[in-house]
C-alpha cells in the first residue's frame, strides 16, 4: 500500500472517544470500518452508539447496521466482510480506518483466524438455549483456561466449536491462516482512559442512549433469543418494560454492566495489544490528535 493509505487501526474501550478519532482521520481521504460486535446489528442504532446520519454524511462508513438480528455473526463472518471493504477502499484510494472494541476481531485482522468449519444449526440453536453456567461447564480445560468466561458470546461460541468439531477453540486458534492486515503495515492505535473518566462517560453516553430512543429500540426488540441480544443495556431496559424494575434501578444495573465490560475490554487490550501505540485519551476528547 502507499504511504498515505497505510490503514489506520484504532482499538479502545467502550466510550473511549474511538469513533470521534475516526471521523476525524476519514475526513482527510478516509473511510470508516466498523470493528465492534454490535454495531454490525440493523436494530441496535442506538444502544450500540452507532454513527449518526451527521457522522455519515461526513466521511463513508462501512459495516455498520448490516447484519439482521435474527441472525448469528462471528470473528470469521466479520473478516470476511471487512476484506471486502477493505478492498472497496483499495479502490476508492480512501484510507481505510478500522475502528472498534472488539479486540477477536483486531487479532484475527492482523494475526489471522483458524478454519473452523460451520457450526450446524441444531448445535448453534441448542447453544442458545443453554445458560451460561451450563455453557461454561461444557468447554474443554484448555479453552476454559485462556477465554473471558464472563463473555456469553464468547463463551456460547467456544462450546459450539467443541459440541461440533470435538476440538476446543484454542486447538483450531492454533491452526491460523495469514493476516489479512500484516501488523508492521498499519498505523496501530490502542486508547486508553482513566478510570474514574471512563466512568463519568459511561454514565453520561447511557443516559443520553436513553433520551435518544434506546427504550423505544428495546421495546420494538422481538430476537431475545439470539446472539444480538446480548447488547449491553437491552435486558436491563427489558426489564423495566416488564415492570420487574424501576428505570432509575435499570439505568444504574446498564451503567455497572458497561464499566465491567470496559474493564474486561482494557485488560484484554493490555495483555494482547503490547505492540500497539498506547494514547491516554485527555478529558477533552481525541479529534485534535493527527
């Protein structure tokens, strides 16, 4: 690639100031490409922080609200899709900036991803209907050992890959293909905040999710069966539809569950991304760092 489309990788915990960055950059030749589990979903605009129409009409984004949410979507269907868009940039000549807080998808982009063949749908469907505990209970020591326990997706796909194949997921991790992106060719970026700034963000963005139509998207929700369901803040706000909690006790638990991700999200980056350039995000905010 030229210089000037060297992509641009960008990696942070939720409410970190990572899709502002981007939008930043893109401004300048770029395109934006989704790398967040969720954003992918077409019903979740809103409890996922999705770009607003104002943010798209100011540089292109891609795999954004493209995936239905009947649907299951995993690390090998989302690389998949990002070649694709990575290719569409390639073309365009625009800049490709990756930006997102799913650290699989970074990892299988720049260290590639094993073959692991289809889950068969009674497996999958069977997986859904298991709780975690169960879930957990079923995993092979060696993937029990390595993955966030405490991440159903994680965790509900880990036991699909054993259930089918008879092999863990850390044995077929080990079998992976080339990168689609060499590490040594992007600009690498890991942000960072402080504890307690973090907080305050995820305090801020969740009540404006909720004066931005996050209630009505839950309400309109049908799919509590599948994997997009799992959104942080959509059981919470669930709840208070259903009269089993106040909104003010449904805010609070969504806030809780959202830092406790950010921290799993931040000691997954640390552990992994030790060759990333590592950027504390400063109180005001990102958009001014070239």
């Amino acid at each position: 690639m030229a210089a000037q489309q060297r992509p641009v990788l960008i990696a942070g915990p939720t409410a970190s100031g990572k899709s502002a960055l981007a939008l930043a950059l893109a401004e300048r030749g770029g395109v934006v490409i989704n790398a967040d589990a969720f954003q992918v979903y077409a019903c979740w605009r809103v409890l996922s922080a999705r770009p607003e129409a104002r943010d798209l009409a100011r540089a292109p984004h891609r795999l954004y609200g493209h995936v239905a949410c009947d649907r299951g979507y995993s690390v090998g269907d989302w690389l998949r899709d990002v070649r694709v868009a990575l290719d569409d940039a390639a073309r365009a000549g625009l800049r490709p900036i990756v930006v997102g807080g799913t650290g699989l998808y970074f990892h299988a982009l720049t260290a590639g991803l094993a073959a692991i063949p289809p889950i068969p749908p009674e497996i999958r469907a069977l997986a859904r209907s298991m709780p975690l505990a169960e879930l957990r209970a079923g995993l092979d020591p060696e993937t029990a050992a390595r993955i966030d326990l405490d991440n159903p997706v994680r965790v509900q796909r880990a036991w699909e890959v054993f259930a089918a194949t008879g092999r863990g997921l850390v044995r077929w991790q080990a079998e992976t293909g080339p990168p689609v992106v060499a590490p040594e060719s992007a600009e690498r970026i890991l942000l960072d905040v402080e504890k307690d700034t973090l907080n305050i963000n995820i305090e801020r963005r969740f009540a404006a999710m909720l004066e931005h139509g996050a209630i009505d998207e839950v309400r309109s929700f049908t799919q509590w069966s599948q994997q997009s369901a799992q959104v942080i803040g959509a059981k919470e706000i669930r709840q208070y539809l259903l009269g089993e909690t106040s909104r003010e006790s449904a805010t609070a638990a969504a806030v809780t569950a959202t830092r406790q991700f950010a921290k799993r999200q931040r000691t997954w980056f640390r552990s992994r991304m030790t060759g990333w350039r590592r950027i504390i995000v400063p109180d005001q905010g990102l958009t001014s760092i070239s």
